[in-house]
C-alpha cells in the first residue's frame, strides 16, 4: 500500500496539468489523494494540517512545473509549531 505522500503525489501529477493556470504559486494540501484546500503559503498549509488531519496524515505540494531541491528537508518529515 502506498504511502499518503506517495498517493498524494502521484495525484498531484495528475491533476496539475488542470489546476496550474488557476493555482501557480499556491501550496495545495492533499488527503487521500485528494486536493482539500490550497494555501498562499507552505506554512499555512502545513499549520491548517495538522490542526485538521494530525501530523503525517496529509501532504503539501507547491503548485509549479519547476522541481523544488529542499535540500537536506528532501527526505525530512517537517513540523511547523505556531
């Protein structure tokens, strides 16, 4: 079975050919392979959920066609605290 993060992206890269034009630049938070909501930022969208789903039972994902190089966060689960 795949991951959230798994199921998430392989959605994601299906549906950003639609949502590109109309999403650029925002962040979408997806659960169970489904977009729920988009955010102006990384941050928010992360905040929103974990308050709503709990840690690591959603996904974001930046609406661009650039890969992001997050660096050492690549493989990394990340917290935002308020």
């Amino acid at each position: 079975m795949a991951s959230q993060v798994e199921q998430n992206f392989k959605a994601f890269q299906e549906l950003l050919p639609d949502i590109i034009k109309q999403y650029a630049g925002k962040t979408a938070l997806m659960v169970d392979g489904e977009i729920v909501d988009y955010f102006d930022s990384f941050a928010d969208a992360i905040r929103f959920g974990n308050l709503k789903y709990g840690e690591s039972k959603f996904s974001v994902q930046e609406v661009t066609t650039e890969g992001v190089d997050l660096g050492e966060l690549t493989n990394a689960d990340l917290f935002v605290s308020d």
